[in-house]
C-alpha cells in the first residue's frame, strides 16, 4: 500500500508539469438532442479532441492539425480521426470561416466547441501541442521513422532547411527516399508539406503518420524510462484532462495495443469541394452526409462508404 501511494503521488508530481486548461463544460456546443442521442455511448466510446497548434512567442494561434481520438472499449480499437482544417463550418461570434481558425478566436474552449456545434459531438476534453515544440518531443524518444517518397524529398528538405535557420539547427538533408530514420527538426519538416499530390488531405495523412510513429516508439520505451521522459515531455503539453483521467485513459489505451490503431480523415472527398468565397480558399462540404458517415465511424465502427 505504502508503495503504490508513493508511485500515485510521483505520477501525480509528474503530471503537475502539464499546463492544465480549464473547459466549462456548460458552454462546450453539445446540445440536449445530441447529449440524448449519444448518450448511449458515454461508457464505451471516449473521444478527445487534439490540436497541434502552429504559435509564434507565446501566441495563441491556429490549430492546424485538427484530429479526435477515439478510444473504442467496444470494438478494442483507438482510432484517430482528422477534420480538415479547411472546413467551412459556423463559428460563435465569428460567422463561417475556416476551422482552424477557432482555436486562434477562442483557444481550445471555441475550438471544441465548433467541432461540437458543426458535427454534432460530444467532446469534452482536449490534448494541445505547439507545432515549436513537436521536435524536441520527437528528439526526446530518439527519433521516429518515416516512408519519405520521391514527391515529398525535395520539400522536407526545404522546411528543413528553414527550420534550421530560424532555430540556429544543423539538421542534414535526406539523401533518398524510403523508410527512413529522423529527427525532431526533419518530422516537424515533414509535417509541414502542403505542395505535393493530395495537397491538405496528403498532408493530414502526414500529420497522423507522425502521430502514429510516436506513439509506437513510445510503447517501445522501457517503463523505467517513463518518469525521466514524462518530466520533460508533459511540460511541453498543454490540457483538460487531470492526472486520474489520464491514469484510466492511458491503461485503456495499453490495454488495447498497437495493432488496434485505425486512422481516417473526415469530410470524405465525394462530399466536399474547395471553394473560393471573398477571395479566401474553403473547403465546403455536405454536413448532413458527413455528420452521419462520422457517427457511424466512430461511434458504431461502420465505413458507410
């Protein structure tokens, strides 16, 4: 007993190193007739929204990666789910714009929100990392591995190459294409890539791929390797979710494995289409189609499509 309240009140030491984000809970846009509707997954289903933020200084700024995670209890499945950040949805005192850009409006309490009000969820918790702090993340587990094609060398060494002059780094270019071992510096490049085939919707793929390769480097790790890098790693991470919270959710995870992981990305693309409105570039799409072909992923593990 004395042993497992001593590990209790170190892990939650550790996590008092989170920046921690109070969500009022009552202003979150999840309606009684979708609250109803859902509520008979509020045991099973747990969807949490992440945000990686691209911020300059201590700024706000957009949340241009946009994804939830769903942890399935059902199914044994933890899925991660991308919202194009283009989406042209309804912000609260904002009109439409693009949806990234509610969390520069309002942080991550709009941002919720808007995912809520738009697709009719029910998230009540999110996860944020700024895009400045992805590479020293990424360096802190040793790297990652990433199929780098043929369409995508030049431009992550372009990024690298920037990157490297604005944080005084010496990254070296990649030489070839393939599977390939990177660092912080060259993932964040990697990321961000907008101008190859696929454009945005490439791009969001990229942003899961990263994803994906953190987490399966991290359930490499040896357990007594966990508080060193924890010490590090959760002051860089910013969110709602309390240490006990997170103690459940993360042995739900581990419970699940590595092989459950499924990743998609809505809207699809036979329900949206870019759209110049007042000279700005949108991403329109059918609402009614992809609320309901989201639902049915999510929440019933069905690919309507």
């Amino acid at each position: 007993l004395g042993a497992v309240g001593a590990a209790y009140v170190y892990g939650n030491h550790l996590f008092n190193k989170l920046e921690k984000v109070e969500i009022d809970k009552e202003d979150i846009g999840i309606t009684e007739e979708v609250e109803e509707k859902l509520s008979q997954y509020s045991n099973s289903v747990i969807n949490i929204a992440l945000f990686g933020v691209d911020a300059v200084d201590g700024g706000v700024g957009r949340s241009d990666s946009i994804m939830i995670a769903t942890i399935d209890t059902v199914h044994k499945k933890l899925k991660l789910t991308s919202i194009m950040r283009d989406s042209y949805v309804a912000i609260e005192g904002h009109g439409n714009d693009k949806l990234n850009h509610a969390y520069a409006f309002g942080g991550p309490q709009l941002a919720i929100k808007t995912l809520n009000e738009n697709f009719d969820l029910n998230i009540e918790d999110f996860a944020a990392v700024n895009f400045e702090t992805l590479p020293k993340i990424i360096d802190k587990i040793g790297g990652i591995e990433l199929d780098i094609d043929e369409d995508e060398l030049e431009h992550v060494n372009g990024y690298t190459a920037h990157l490297n002059s604005i944080n005084g780094t010496n990254e070296a270019a990649i030489e070839k294409t393939g599977l390939q071992h990177v660092s912080g510096t060259q993932a964040l490049a990697y990321c961000r890539i907008r101008y190859t085939s696929g454009g945005d919707y490439k791009r969001t793929e990229r942003h899961r791929e990263v994803l994906t390769e953190i987490f399966k480097k991290i359930e490499d790790i040896p357990a007594i390797s966990y508080p060193s890098l924890l010490s590090e790693i959760l002051p860089m991470v910013n969110t709602s979710l309390d240490y006990s919270k997170i103690l459940e959710l993360g042995t739900e995870v581990l419970k699940l494995g590595d092989s459950s992981m499924e990743l998609e990305r809505f809207p699809r693309d036979e329900y949206c289409e870019g759209e110049i409105i007042n000279e700005i570039y949108y991403l329109t799409f059918d609402k009614e189609v992809t609320v309901e072909q989201l639902h049915s992923y999510i929440f019933e593990d069905k690919i309507p499509w």
